[in-house]
C-alpha cells in the first residue's frame, strides 16, 4: 500500500494585498496592465478608462453621461478623458452619420503601442506596393564579346654606366674670413607721427525716444552742475551739445541727482576742459537700458462657472472649455 503524501497549504503572504479570487463564468473583462498600473495617469483616469473598456459597442461616454452615473463632477470627468487621450487609450473622430448629422465617435484601446505599430505596418506595406508597381522595369543586355587585344612588350634599353666623378683637389688651408653682420637699424616707430588721421570720436548717447521734457530736464541738470560743483562751469553751446546725452541718461531710469555726481565726482586737477570731461564721462559710463517689464495677462470671469483665471481674452477657463470638448450635445459613441 502506498504512502499518501500530505500537501502543505499555501502560506500568505504576512503583509500586503492578499487575493481571494473566485472563479467567474460572466459578467467580467479583460483589462489590460498597461490600463490598470500605469503610472502617469491619475487614479480617476484609470477607473474610467476600466469602465470605457468593459462597456460595449456602441454606448454613450459623454462628460454628461458619465456624469449621471458616477459622483464625480464634469469637471474631472473631463479631465479624465483627457488624460486617457493624452496616452493613447482613447482617440475621437468626427464622422457624419445618417441624416448629414456630425458625431463624435469614440474609439477605446487596450494595447495604444501595438495599435500604433500595426498602423504603422499597413502604411509601409501600402507605400512598398505602391513603389513596386510604379518603378520602371529595367533589362539589362549582354555585353558584346570583344576580341582580345595584342600584348605588346617593351624591351627596356640598357642605361650607360656611369662616369667617376673626379678625385678633389686638396685646398691649402687658411684663416678663416670673418662675416660681419650689418649693423642693425633704428627700431620701427610705435608712437603715430602728428600728421597721421586720427580716429573719429564715439558718439555721444541718444535717447530712443525723444521728447520736448525729457530735453528740457537735461539741459536744467547741465546748467546747474556749476551750483554744486564750481569747476564744471559750461558755455551755452556746451549745454546744448551734451543735452542729448544726459537725456539718454535719464531715459535708462537713471535719477537726476546720480548723474550729477557720476559727471562731476573726482575731476583731475587742474581741471582745464569741463566740457569734454563731461562728454567722456557720458560716453564711458553709460548704464545699461532698463529691461523690459513681463506683461501681466489680466483675470477673467469664465463665462460658464463665473471663476477668475488669467487670460487676455475672455471666454471659458481650462476645465470648462473640456468640459465643452466632452459635451454630449452631439452624438458621442463609443466605438469597438
């Protein structure tokens, strides 16, 4: 009589989820790991796809249908499909319907890579058809058999031997010559001889935008440099010439007062020409430009729920305008 061997029971597991699975005969579908772990998407989005995929042929999954089924609002039900859209396992198209009707059709996928790849395929396979039937047929004909060619040899000449060179001629030997080498000339120039061209002077700053009071300021700074600096005294005509400069100045959104000291601070002494001081220091130490200021997109009221966001223009926000896109005011099936 032969030993009956006891079977173990399987242990579960000490921690974790522990399945107690049944096995079913209906109501139940084949739900896909890419659907159910993905890892992208949202817990929403992946119940909803669930649901989409276990769903048959044919029925409604607009925002407002779903909506009376489940508790979530529009809103996120929108969001959810947009998800689901955004990775594949669901695509809308727009075909016409009996009675020149416009409806959205729904297409679910479980597997969005392999059916990716599959189109792929048949569109290679159609452009390789295509190529095959229109390419031109070529034949190619046999070369014609040509004689062959005498073989002509070349008997190479003999080459003279050659003649001994002569044996030299031994040279008594002697002192040596000494080569002087010339004496060497006065080193080039660097500094430029006074009849030379001298390079124009840079300009002097202008403003990009020129105005009656943005002038006017700039000569009253110039003219008063003397009250509080007593060695920058300037003539009429040095005024009007370094007017466009200080004005430059103060159009980059440099203060009045700064530009009198970064024009007068520290003259050299004895101070003979003002007025050129002046004009290189304007010059020199020209600030930058302000930059420009980030515009600010103003608020909205969204037309259908009434809540602020930033646009500049008006209409519907973000959630709102998929809830449009998902709407059920047109047919919107689900497709096999």
């Amino acid at each position: 009589m032969d030993t009956q061997q006891a079977i173990a029971p399987s242990r579960a597991p000490s921690s974790g989820v522990v399945h107690i699975n049944i096995r079913l005969t209906g109501g139940y579908s084949i739900i896909s790991n890419r659907l159910s772990q993905h890892r992208d998407m949202s817990l929403l989005a992946i119940g909803l796809g669930t649901h989409i995929q276990s769903l048959p042929a044919g029925r409604r999954i607009g925002v407002k249908a779903l909506a009376a089924i489940f508790p979530e609002s529009e809103a996120r039900i929108a969001a959810a499909l947009r998800e689901l859209e955004h990775h594949g396992f669901l695509r809308r198209t727009r075909e016409r319907v009996q009675g020149g009707r416009v409806a959205t059709r729904m297409e679910s996928y479980n597997h969005p890579e392999a059916a990716a790849r599959r189109a792929g395929a048949g569109v290679r396979a159609g452009v390789g058809v295509a190529a095959v039937a229109t390419s031109p047929r070529v034949i190619e004909a046999p070369a014609p058999a040509l004689a062959p060619a005498p073989v002509r040899v070349r008997v190479p000449e003999r080459e003279p031997a050659p003649t001994p060179a002569p044996a030299p001629v031994p040279v008594p030997a002697s002192e040596p010559s000494v080569v002087r080498e010339p004496a060497p000339g006065p080193a080039p120039r660097l500094v430029p001889s006074p009849a030379a061209p001298k390079p124009p002077p840079p300009p002097l700053p202008f403003p990009r935008r020129p105005s009656a009071p943005l002038f006017d300021e700039a000569a009253r700074l110039l003219a008063g440099l003397q009250v509080s600096a007593p060695l920058f005294v300037l003539s009429e005509v040095d005024v009007e010439r370094l007017t466009p400069g200080v004005a430059a100045w103060l159009e980059r959104g440099v203060r009045p007062d700064a530009v009198r000291v970064a024009l007068t601070d520290d003259p050299p002494v004895p101070l003979r020409h003002p007025a050129k001081l002046v004009r290189h220091r304007l010059i020199a130490l020209l600030p930058p430009p302000v930059p420009a200021a980030v515009p600010v997109v103003p608020l909205q009221n969204c037309d259908d729920c009434d809540r602020a966001f930033r646009s500049p223009v008006q209409g519907c926000c973000g959630e709102c305008r998929d809830v449009r896109a998902y709407a059920d005011d047109e047919p919107c099936l689900l497709g096999a």
